[in-house]
C-alpha cells in the first residue's frame, strides 16, 4: 500500500494536473513516440490523431490522483482497461517505459513545481499502480491460455466468410488455421486482430465485438465501415475470404449474466448492436430463458444491419418481442415492417416493456448512451441493472 506521505503530495498535484490538462498527456505521448518508436506498433494510432487517447489518460491520471485513497472506485476502470490492454498484449516492460516517459513529462511541463518530491511520489503511485495493472493481465492471459480452445499471443485465423450486413457494417467469419477448437467467450466479448499489410506503415490493432453465440469451431466479428477509417476501410476492400488474419483471444468486461433468468432488454445504435446479435443468438438457444426485447435506433434501411436476420427469429421466437426506430427513414422503408418508430429512440413508447425486474445491456455512441440511461433512471430502472459497452478509448457516461 501506498504511504500517507505519497497520498498527500500525489493530491497536491491535482491543480497542476487540472491546470495542464489534456496537454500533458498530449505532450507524454510525443515524447514517448519519439523515444521509443517501436511502440506504435501497439498503440491505435487513429486514437492518437483524433485526439481521443490523449484525453482519455489525461482523465485516467486525473481519476487516479483524486482517488488514490479510495481506489475501490476505480475497481471497474482498473477491469475494463486491464482487458484492453491483453489485446494489445501489453507487457511489464513496457509499464516501465510509459512509467519513465511519465515523470520525464511532469518535470518538462511542470517546472519547478514538479520537485524531486513531487517525482518521487508520483513513482511509487504509478509503480503500485502498474503492479496491480501486471498482475490482473496476468491472471487474464493463463486464464485464456489455460481453457479448452485458449491461447496466449496471437494465432492465425483464415477468413472463412465474409457477408454484408448492411450499406456500411460487413460479418468476417473466423476459423482458425490449425483447425483446433477455438476458446469460449462470454456473449458482449470482443476480439483484438492485429493487421500487418503493405498500407499501413505501421501494425494497427483493432478491437471487434464478437456478434454470434459462442461455438467453439469459430468467431464472427462485424465491422462498420467508419469515415476516413484506415483499418476499417482496408477490412471492407482488401480482406477476403482465404485471408488471414492474427487474432487474440476474447476479451471484455461488457457481457450478458448467463445465469440471469429475468427478462433482458438489448439496446443498441447503429453498430452498437453487434454484442447485442451474440447475446441475443445466446439467449434464442436455451428456451429456459425469459422474454427478450430487442430496442434499436439507426438512420434509415439501408444502415440498418442485420434487419432480416432479426425480422426472421421474430417469427421463430414467441419471447422475443423487437422495437426499431430510424431517424429519417428512406422512402422505401416500410414503417410497421422495416422500424416502428421515426425519429431518435423515446424509452418512453415501450413503457410497457422497461420493467424494474429486467437486465439492460446497451451499446452505441456516447451521446446515445447517456440519454439511454438517463431515460431508464427516469422510468424507475435501478442503475445495478444497466450494463453498458461505449467506444473510444476508456471512454464513460
């Protein structure tokens, strides 16, 4: 455990920290790609164009230092990026060099208020954080090494289909080389492929949400195309079936209970719905199961993926009841067959359906999300039963 004395100067560093901002982290990142190029292979470098990663561990810092004598509240940020961090397949070694890079740009911005007192704290701090960030990995890389179909790394997967789901979200069906079985996963997991291609100057590592049930024999991801997305785009266009693809084992701590037995309500926008399709593919097959309400928002036909798959297990299914809503719907879409609902989704047009007994998992955009578990506080839905997946970089409601 930390010292009262490291507790005390770390909080003393919040107004600099505040006064700083973004910039700090900006600044770290520079200097570390700089010094040690190699790690851009590992880095989502789009996250770092965007902006988007700078921010997030500047937020991530700032948690820290605010929390650092109540880290129990940092319990779920601590799970949610130890697993994104074994798609990355982060390594002690490198817990180091981001540590150096760390006090090196405190000292840089901060001037003569960052003293030798001030570094030293903070290296203990960040020190007993990174253990505790080593040691969660490694307990999640000989968990999945050590089950039925596991690995450790990456292993070699062929793309074995490849289907169009919808104008800008394409299914890649994953089979492995050596024909082994392949590890469970939990329905919401995701997997991490890591792309090495003549267009990308460097290794780009992306992390898909698996959209089917688990099998054992393979995996589906489903990709939306997103503007100006190098990696996505590259998928889309160059990707066939017969190609490979190196992959790492699922990981995620967004996934359905599958013990729960009161009804589920599976929320999503836009690709957001892909962890819903394996949680929804996963409750179809055990008939134990209670009712499921699928509610989902996008903005017309065209981008509404996976419309006939859900459209037939609605006619297969009497416990699965189905609510879409478009934004603006094109002119051949049907209303009562295609969506129900136009305009942004209104929780309020299914009162009937948000009961205080069900599970709530949903995924989608930020601003979706947060109106989504606004709407749910506001219809008496207890936050410990909202369950939710954002994109982005540590991102939050």
């Amino acid at each position: 455990m930390l010292d009262q004395h490291t507790i005390h100067v770390v909080k003393s560093t919040i107004p600099l920290l505040e006064s700083a901002g973004p910039a700090l982290t900006t600044h770290f990142y520079q200097r570390m790609f700089e010094h040690n190029p190699e790690l851009k292979d590992t880095f989502n470098l789009a996250h770092q164009h965007t902006g988007g990663q700078p921010v997030a561990l500047f937020n991530a810092v700032a948690a820290y230092a605010k929390n650092i004598e109540n880290l129990s509240a940092l319990t779920d940020a601590v799970e949610r990026i130890a697993h994104k961090h074994t798609g990355f397949l982060i390594t002690p070694e490198q817990y180091q060099i981001v540590g150096g890079h760390l006090l090196a740009t405190l000292k840089e911005l901060g001037g003569e208020a960052v003293t030798d007192e001030v570094l030293e704290a903070w290296g203990k701090a960040y020190g007993f954080l990174a253990d505790i960030f080593i040691g969660r990995e490694a307990q999640l890389y000989q968990n999945s090494a050590e089950q039925t179909g596991g690995w450790q790394g990456t292993r070699q997967f062929t793309i074995s289909a490849k289907v169009i789901e919808s104008a800008v979200i394409t299914s890649f069906e994953l089979t492995p080389v050596d024909g082994e079985p392949v590890l469970g996963f939990l329905p919401g997991q995701y997997l991490s492929v890591h792309l090495n291609h003549p267009r990308l100057e460097n290794q780009e590592i992306r992390q898909y949400s698996l959209s089917d049930s688990p099998n054992g024999r393979n995996y589906r991801i489903s990709v939306k195309r997103e503007v100006g997305g190098q990696v996505s785009s590259l998928l889309h266009d160059s990707y066939e079936v017969g190609d490979e693809l190196a992959v790492i084992p699922p990981a995620g701590d967004f996934f359905l209970d599958t013990q729960e037995v009161n009804p589920v309500v599976l929320i999503s926008a836009g690709v957001g719905l892909t962890p819903m399709m394996s949680m929804l593919n996963y409750r179809l097959a055990d008939d134990s199961h209670a009712n499921i309400t699928w509610l989902h928002a996008c903005e017309n036909g065209e981008l509404h993926g996976f419309k006939s798959y859900i459209n037939s297990q609605i006619h297969h299914h009497d416990k699965l009841t189905r609510f879409v809503w478009y934004r603006q719907p094109n002119s051949q879409d049907l209303p009562a067959e295609d969506y129900q609902f136009e305009g942004t989704m209104e929780l309020s047009k299914v009162a009937d359906k948000i009961q205080p007994n069900a599970r709530y998992y949903f995924c989608g955009p930020v601003a979706f999300m947060a109106s989504i578990k606004q709407q749910l506080l506001d219809l008496g839905i207890d936050s410990s039963r909202m369950h939710y997946e954002v994109f982005g970089p540590h991102e939050s409601l």
